[in-house]
C-alpha cells in the first residue's frame, strides 16, 4: 500500500490532478479486469521453466542511449543480451540480434507492434511484455501470443523477486533488471543507460504523453522517437531514485549490477571498463567485425575497408568510405544513418561505407 500512495504522490507533484485521476481510474479497471478474469488466455506457468535457466551466468542489458555508438558492440556476439522498444533500429549494424526482449510503455506498442511482431519476436529467445498495462492497455491485443513471449503483471509499483509479478518502476530497464534476476543472472552489465536527455521538440498531449516534433536526438539513432512517434516524458530524477531501490533490492538477491557502459550520469552502479570484460585477439576482433551484418551485405572484409578509406575531412564532400575517431564517428552517425553504414569502433576509429554504394568495391 504504501508503495502505491508514494507513486500517488509523485504523480500529483510531477504530472498534476488530472493525470493523477485518470491514472487511477484506469488503474482501477485494470483491477476490476483481474477480478472478473479479463485479463486475456494467459499462462503464468511459463515462468516456473525460466526460473534460473541461467544460473551463475553473466548477462548485458542494453539501454538505447546515444552512447552506444560509442561502443564496439559487435564484442558482445557471444554474450547473452537483453534489449529494449526500438533496438531492430541497430541491427545492420551488428553481428548479433538480442537474446531477450521487452517493452513496457503503452505509447510504444501502440505506435510499433507490428514492427515488433515482424522485426523482434521472429529472432529471439524469449519476450516478455506486461498482459495489462497499468494505464488499462491490454498488451495481449497488439502483442502475437508467440511461445517465446512470456507475460508479467505489472499492476504494484515495486520491485519483485517472485515473477511473473514485475514492477515497472520508471523505466524498462528495471523491469529488465527483474526478468534477468529471475532467469538466473548473477552479473549484469548495463550499457547505453545515459540518463541524459537533451531538448527535443515535442507536442504535449498531457504533461506524461509527449509526441516528437522532430527526429530524435536523445537515442542511438534519430528515427528512434521520430517525428510524430509518442512516448512517456523521462522524468529522470525518479528513474534515478528507482535505480537507487533497485541496487537495494538486487545487493539484498546477490545479484551484481555494473555500468559498463560510456559516459552519461548513472553513478548508482559500479562503473567498470567494457572492453575489460572481453580477452579477444586481434585476429578474432577482425573476425567478429566481419560478421557485423552490413559487411556480409556488400561482400567485403573488414580488411578490404581499413586499407581502402581515407580520413574524414568535410561533411560536403564525403567518398563512398572513410574513416574517422570514435568521438567525430558517433557525432556523424545521426547524421549519417540510412545514407552510410557506421562499422567499427575498432583501434579508436570508425569506418563509413555508403549504403547501396554502386562502386565497385
């Protein structure tokens, strides 16, 4: 009870009355659903064969901030991931599609479940998506009852160690946290969790629901809230204090939860180097970035691209490859993205190849 009054409480003081009174008629009916048994041909049971499938293991949570392309990510081909909402975006430029998956905001079903059905469900393990959201949106409605999706509760706004009752608690890294914690993880690593949000213009439908007024500029690519898509305005100072419960919660379960990832504001975790986490040679890097899925496209080694691209000198006049560092290469990505394929970081740089180039490479 006293985690619903203090959420209560928040949402008066962040959002006001009226959302607080339609948060809570909407809640209510969520209820009422549970009560009567409306809440769609659900099998909780599925969760009892998930329970510690992974014991011990070690697993990375992938966040969608901008950081991430700052990072070589294609290190994390043998590693167990889970991602978020739009990650498909970041595919063509990986080796590797995400292990687990979830959403949990409304605004992004509803704008994007038949990508998700078409694009995410088809190439991983296991889904998760709460049945009823507690805005009263009935997730099983847009979401394909697949055997790798698994439905959580997420109708008490804490944090769970007995699933499939999962607590939303800001933000979906936390539900996240929670599944992993079930599935067994003792390590998890959490990357492009920036906690930074820069100013985008956006259409106010209340004080909660925003719908961007231009291309994103807060996420790993700028078509990922684009123009006209909505979603929930980041409160971040919340999300931080449920980061705060959250390492809590997990220091309570044993279960070790690290910032891996570049930059941004989250201190809650400890912060340890990515690359310290991998012992690749030099030979098998090369060997992981040719299997980054924009290579296998146009038929070429990486090796071919490193020897044949000059540096990056002017934005106006770019060759069919370049290469540039880290820091200029993930500033030109939102630029670039659709018109070039960013591959790397690799030694500090990055490599640019025209997307649909018609050279003969």
């Amino acid at each position: 009870m006293i985690p619903i009054l203090n959420k209560g409480i928040s949402t008066i003081k962040n959002d006001g009355l009226i959302v607080f009174a339609l948060r809570t008629f909407n809640f209510s009916i969520v209820k009422f659903k549970r009560l009567i048994g409306k809440g769609g041909n659900i099998d909780y049971k599925k969760w009892d064969n998930l329970k510690d499938r992974y014991k011990g293991q070690r697993i990375f949570i992938v966040g969608n901030g901008p950081s991430l392309n700052k990072m070589p990510l294609y290190l994390l081909k043998d590693e167990y991931k889970m991602c978020f909402n739009r990650f498909n975006l970041m595919y063509d430029r990986l080796n590797w599609k995400p292990d687990f998956y979830t959403v949990i905001d409304d605004l992004v079903v509803k704008d994007n479940y038949k990508e998700i059905n078409e694009e995410i469900l088809p190439y991983v393990n296991e889904a998760f998506f709460p049945d009823i959201h507690p805005s009263n949106v009935d997730f099983f409605r847009y979401i394909d009852n697949r055997p790798n999706v698994n439905w959580f509760i997420a109708d008490e706004p804490k944090f769970h160690a007995d699933l499939p009752k999962c607590g939303h608690n800001k933000t979906v890294v936390n539900a996240g946290l929670q599944i992993a914690a079930w599935l067994g993880f003792t390590e998890i690593y959490l990357i492009g969790v920036d906690m930074t949000f820069g100013e985008q213009k956006v259409k106010k439908l209340n004080s909660r629901d925003w719908e961007a007024g231009e291309d994103d500029p807060n996420h790993f690519d700028p078509r990922y809230f684009k123009k006209g898509r909505k979603y929930h305005n980041p409160t971040v100072h919340e999300m931080i204090e449920k980061f705060e419960d959250a390492k809590i919660f997990f220091d309570q379960l044993g279960v070790k939860v690290f910032n891996a990832g570049v930059g941004g504001k989250l201190e809650v975790f400890p912060r340890v180097e990515f690359n310290s986490l991998f012992n690749y040679t030099d030979s098998q890097l090369i060997d992981l970035l040719n299997s980054i899925e924009n290579l296998k496209k146009i038929g070429k080694t990486f090796t071919y691209i490193e020897q044949n691209t000059e540096h990056y000198k002017s934005i106006e006049s770019l060759p069919d490859m370049f290469k540039t560092g880290t820091d200029i290469g993930a500033k030109l990505i939102p630029q670039l993205i659709g018109k070039y394929n960013p591959i790397g970081p690799y030694k500090n740089l990055y490599y640019f190849v025209k997307a649909e180039s018609n050279i003969q490479l």
